[in-house]
C-alpha cells in the first residue's frame, strides 16, 4: 500500500478529531448515564457506545485505504455530520431533563463543517437537523414522554437560533479558508514565475548572464568530482550592428529571438544555453572535450550559416566562436577567460569561425 498523501493525511487527522469529539459525548452519555438522568439500559448503552465506536473507526479505515476518494467529497463531510448529528438525538432521546444540553452538542458538529461545507451544503445539514428534531419530538410523543408544549417551543426556537449562528460563522470560516487557498495558489504561482524570471533572459527565454555563472559553478564542482568534462564555447554574431541598421533594434531582436530558439534546437538536452547579453552567447556543452565541442560548434555555425530567417528572407548570420574545455580545479573564470581570448582571436582572423584556447 503506498503512503498516504498530504490531503489524505489532514483528512485523517480532522475525522481522528471528530472521532475524539464523538468519544467525549459517550463519556457524557455515560456520566449521565451513572448519574441516572437517561432512561436506557446498561445493554442500550453498551449497543450506543459500540456503534458510535465502531461508526468512527470505519470513517477512518475508509481514509486509510483510499476507499473515500471514490466519493465526490473525499473528506465525507456531510456523511460524518449527519452520522454525528443522529447521535446527538439517539442520546439526546434518552436523556430527560438534560435533552436541551446533549442538542448542543449538534452545535460542535456543525462548526466541523467550517473545513469543507459551502452554503448549499450547510442547508443540508440544516434540513437533516429539522428532520432529526421532528423525528424526536415525534418519538418522545409516541414514548409518552412529558412534553410541555410552551416549554418545547421556547426551546427549539433557541436551538434553531443557535444552529443557525453556528451555521453562519461555520460557513463564513469556509468562506476564509477558500480565499486563503486561492491566495496561497496565486503566492505560489508568482513565487514561480519570480523565480523563472531571476533565471531567465527576458528578451530569448534562454538562461541569462547571472543563472550561467552558478551553472558554470555547477559544472566545476562535478567536474572536480569526477569523470566528467565539460566545455565552454563563447559565441558572438559577427556585425550583428549591420543587422540592427538594417531592420531596426525590433528587428535585431526578433533575429537574436530565432537565434536563440536554433541554438536551442541544436545543442543536446544536456547541454545549456545562456545569453551573457547584447549578441553574445554562452553554450555550456557537459559531458564533452574539445574536440566533440568543435564538431558541435562547426555544426551550429553550418546550420546557422544556411537557415533562412523567418521576416528576414536574405539576412546571412555568420558566428565567431572561442572554446575552452574545463581543466580540473582551476577556477571557471578561467576557462571563461581563455573561451573569451580564443573568441577573440575568431573574431581578429576575420570572423566566421571557431578558435580553440
Ligand atoms: N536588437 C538588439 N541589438 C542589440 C542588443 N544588444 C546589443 N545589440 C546590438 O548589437 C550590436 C553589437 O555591435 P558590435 O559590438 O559593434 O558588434 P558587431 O556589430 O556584432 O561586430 P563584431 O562583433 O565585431 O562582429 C550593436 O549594434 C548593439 O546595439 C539587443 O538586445 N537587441
């Protein structure tokens, strides 16, 4: 059996609290019961405490075995509240004297609601105590118990004005709790996108200048740990200022937006692809040497060469770039600098190629 989830978990533990609210009216029961004000037999009593027990321990089972998430409500809320509900008048029933003190144990089991019930479901419940409330008064009638109508009446528009109270602020605090879940699943959802936004370049949707220093960082530590290589390739665009003359700074931008979605498409799923910014671009190749990162480059630089840009039918890019593989517990400052001194020397030898450092 796999463990139960989070929401499985808080199920558990609100119908352990109902079951621990429902032990305490037997308690009462019995105390009254010792106490001579409820007219059953120890065997009546004995049958009560045993369903009730019995009655909260499958509620619970059903949670453990992930038997209630066949239900539309997985927390049986209403289930549990009625249940608990048709306890308090079975006792209530029994008890004489005492009868409008057990009702308001109905009030407890309403205030569970507050977890789960919107307003359709709290009239319901309402309904079922109404029904509940006849049921008694119709059995106590049929028992011959004393009934005094004023007295009847007198309490049952106090309990119905409870009820209702109860039932209101029970309905207000599920209100809250639905906010605050919204409000934490919007909190959540920025919290995302300020952490997406802290990593990425705004104008290509690529890795930008800060996020690639820790993946360098990254890359050393495993490096230094072990079989592992990695290369870093510096890649410019050559005369990149010809292209913004051409078609303007939006244009240029919608160019470095396609580059940006090649480079994307040409390096493995391994690898990463960050723009350091303006036309210049950092390709981080993992799990490579100098050698597989200058096929990949010179692949790149072919691609690029003859791809027909989409709004640009006769733009040709060309691309400079330096590359220079990590060497164990230097610091990556280094291999970035000797990348930065070799895309130097491309860009010095006339541009359009690739150096190695
Ligand atoms: N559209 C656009 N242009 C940019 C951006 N960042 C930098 N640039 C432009 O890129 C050009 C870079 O020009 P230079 O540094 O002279 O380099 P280049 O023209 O590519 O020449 P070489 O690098 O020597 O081949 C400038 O015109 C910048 O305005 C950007 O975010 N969007």
């Amino acid at each position: 059996m796999t463990a139960p989830t989070r929401d499985q978990l808080l199920r558990l533990r609100r119908t352990l609290l109902a079951y621990t609210a429902s032990l305490l009216h037997l308690v009462l029961c019995w105390l009254a019961f010792w106490a001579g004000f409820m007219s059953i037999s120890l065997g009546g009593m004995a049958v009560l405490t045993f369903v009730v027990m019995v009655l909260g321990v499958l509620f619970m089972l059903a949670i453990w075995l992930n038997l209630n998430l066949r239900f539309h409500d997985p927390s049986m809320t209403q289930a549990q509240m009625c249940w608990a509900i048709a306890v308090v008048f079975v006792s209530a029933y029994f008890v004489d004297t005492l009868r409008p003190l057990f009702l308001m144990m109905a009030l407890v089991v309403l205030m569970f609601g507050a977890f789960h019930l919107r307003f359709s479901g709290y009239l319901r419940i309402g309904l079922f105590v109404v029904l509940c409330y006849a049921l008694l008064m119709f059995a106590l009638y049929r028992r011959g118990a004393p009934i005094e109508p004023r007295v009847e009446l007198i309490q049952a528009l106090v309990f119905f004005t409870l009820i209702v109270g109860v039932s209101m602020l029970g309905l207000e605090m599920s209100n809250l709790r639905t906010t605050l879940q919204q409000r934490n699943r919007d909190l959540h959802q920025a919290v995302e996108r300020v952490q997406h936004l802290a990593i990425t370049d705004e104008l290509t949707g690529l890795y930008n200048r800060r996020f690639a220093k820790e993946l360098l960082a990254q890359q050393k530590a495993l490096a230094d740990r072990g079989q592992y290589d990695f290369v870093v390739c510096l890649v410019n665009l050559d005369l990149f200022k010809a292209v913004n003359d051409r078609f303007g700074h939006a244009g240029g931008d919608e160019v470095l937006r396609q580059v940006a979605q090649l480079f994307r498409q040409v390096v493995r799923d391994v690898d990463f692809v960050a723009r350091l910014g303006g036309e210049e671009f950092l390709l981080l190749l993992s799990r490579t040497d100098s050698a597989g990162a200058e096929l990949m480059v010179e692949r790149l630089r072919q691609t690029l060469r003859e791809t027909a840009w989409e709004g640009f039918p006769d733009l040709r890019l060309t691309l400079s770039v330096g590359i220079s593989a990590y060497r164990v517990e230097e610091p990556w400052e280094e291999t970035l600098q000797r990348a930065d001194a070799a895309l130097y020397q491309a860009k010095a030898k006339g541009r359009d190629r690739v150096e190695m450092q």
